[in-house]
C-alpha cells in the first residue's frame, strides 16, 4: 500500500548494506558477466509437485490441473534488507515455515532497479537460484510504485523482463508479476502498459503464470473509489494471467474483504501483499480481521505472500530488529507477534 513511500525516509536514517553479497551467505549476485549455475527442485518440494502452473477458470492450478493455494513471503526492498535474505533465513522458510512461495521484491525506483540495473537484475537471478534450489515458486515482483503510472516504467520492464524470462525459461517455478501497485492511474492505462509487456515475456517463456497489479494500489481501484469491476468488464488480452490484491488488516476492512469476494469470483486473483497491521506496515495487528482474510483465501484458495521478511522496526516486519545480522532464523525466537502468526498459517498442511 501507500506505506512503502515512507521507506525512503527509513533509508536514509539508517545505514543498510546496498550491495548484493550478505553477510555469512553464499546467497550473492554475482559479478557482471558471470554465469549461474541452474538449481535443481528438490523431489518432494511444493515447486516439483505442482510443477508448471496454470489458471483454470478463476483459480490457480497445478500441472495436474488441481486447484492449490501458495503460501508464502515477500522479501522487503531488496536494496535495503538484502542481509535479511540469506542461506539461514532461505533455508528457514522453506524448512521450518514450510513456504511455498517467495516473493522477490525488487524497488524500481527508491535506489532500486533504476539505480543500477546490472547489480539488481544480478540479485533477482541469485535469489531465483536459491528459490529454487529450496524447492519455493520465485515470485518475481517489478515493486513499481512512484509513479503510480507503470508506463512510466515499461521501457525498463521489457529490458527486465526479457533478460529473466530468457534466462529461466526452462523452469516450472518462475512466476513474473509485472507491476507492484498502479496508483493514481487508470485501469485502462494499467491495461496498456501489461498488454505491451507481456508480449516480451511470451517471447521467451510462452507458459509460465503472469501476474499484474491492479489500480488503486492493487485494490481493483477500491483505494481510488473506483467500481472494482472495472477489471473484470475490460480484461488484459493475454493467457495465464492473474490480477494482484492487496490489503492490509487495520485498516482495509470488511468493504476490502467483500471486495476480494466478488473480484475473485469474477477474475483469477493472487494476494500479493498484505499484511495484519496497519496500511503504513506499522500500528497494532488485527488478527481478527486479518483471520478473516486468511479464512475466505483458504476456503477460495487464493494465494499469497505476506509483507515482509525482514527486520524492519515495523510491526509488519516479521523479525525482531536486529535478527538478520545473525543466523538465527527458525522457530518463534527471532519472531514478532505478525511473524509468529504467519509462519503458523504457512506451516498448515498443505493440501496438493
């Protein structure tokens, strides 16, 4: 949600490590030029068992054609909490969390992407790398956010984004979600800017599953007071496709709530963010309202990531300041009263 603006702020108060290499990890964006070696999924992963997903109807299926939910994490800003996505944290959430899914947070703007797209477009191939090797769906997320208008960016999403999808074409757990949150914006000129960048990607990878944000910071324009079926009467022209929502507990309601109801029963939507506090990412937890979400997700198995995996001083942040410095990561410990909540909703049976 609008919170993210803040960041900046953050950024410059605290002094946070901008490179690719992280302390004690072998997860590292490697020196321009070089090549990475091709992971493997483990046998038994939830990326091996469901393998190559596809959209049926309004749901997300498996390779089998089995509707499942994917239940996982979005990293913060990969240009300031790159320490906190590591080989103990990884191993943690795909281990002890049990996660299906990580989401791969990389800011365009905000000292991220535009900054240096050589480091950053180094960094998401890493962490695709280690994804995979853990046996996690890699949710690649272009966090688009100021300008709310993705055009702004669409030059700089099909260099991307032909580079990603060239380079991981051949695997099963690539997931490209090609705008954070449009805001400010229309939906039609959301629509413009997917229907120019996923050709790019098609090119490449004809198969794998595409995600786009919708307006009013992933609210289907609810955020914008806009009519949320918008989107459903004026659907992006492309194949195995799915539309973001975002919500935030505290303050996005039962309005929100029912809003996803009727959304998700008319297009294929995948929670991309949300979170059980406030839409700042800080403020006290709802869990009630937040169980509410988390209750209909199951029941109309919509997947999604949860904001954020790191150690940022709000209450969204899922570690208690201070933990990614070290290499304890698994168990309720290094936890926040959010992060304890989450990791027991992930860690629920799945059900391939």
């Amino acid at each position: 949600m609008s919170w993210q603006k803040s960041v900046v702020a953050l950024a410059a108060a605290v002094v946070l490590p901008l490179t690719g290499a992280m302390a004690g990890s072998s997860v590292a964006a490697a020196p321009e030029g070089d090549t990475f070696a091709a992971a493997a999924l483990p046998p038994g992963s939830p990326a091996a068992v469901n393998g190559q997903l596809k959209v049926c109807g309004v749901k997300l299926c498996n390779k089998n054609g089995k509707q499942i939910q994917l239940r996982g994490m979005s990293t913060h800003g990969i240009q300031w909490y790159s320490q906190c996505v590591k080989t103990a944290s990884l191993d943690a959430l795909a281990n002890d969390w049990k996660a299906d899914v990580l989401r791969i947070s990389m800011y365009i703007q905000e000292g991220g992407y535009e900054s240096n797209p050589r480091k950053f477009t180094d960094m998401v191939h890493g962490y695709i790398e280690e994804a995979t090797k853990r046996g996690m769906y890699a949710l690649v997320d272009w966090h688009q956010l100021s300008p709310g208008d993705p055009n702004h960016n669409t030059a700089r999403a099909k260099t991307f984004f032909k580079e990603i999808a060239q380079r991981h074409k051949d695997k099963t757990n690539i997931i490209y979600d090609i705008a954070n949150e449009p805001n400010g914006v229309t939906w039609a000129r959301v629509k413009t800017y997917a229907e120019a960048v996923i050709p790019t990607i098609r090119a490449e990878d004809p198969d794998s599953l595409v995600l786009v944000g919708t307006h009013g910071w992933s609210t289907f324009g609810l955020s914008d007071g806009r009519n949320i079926n918008e989107v459903s009467q004026n659907k992006v022209n492309a194949s195995n496709l799915m539309y973001t929502f975002h919500f935030y507990a505290k303050d996005h309601r039962d309005s929100y709530l029912n809003a996803l109801k009727t959304v998700s029963s008319q297009v294929p939507v995948f929670v991309t963010e949300f979170g059980s506090q406030e839409a700042s990412g800080d403020g006290t937890n709802d869990f009630t309202m937040a169980n509410k979400f988390i209750s209909f997700m199951k029941d109309a198995k919509i997947s999604w990531t949860n904001w954020n995996f790191s150690d940022d001083h709000r209450t969204g942040a899922v570690f208690k300041s201070g933990t990614c410095s070290g290499s304890s990561f698994t168990g309720e410990g290094p936890l926040k009263d959010a992060g304890k909540w989450v990791r027991n909703h992930i860690r629920t049976a799945d059900d391939f």
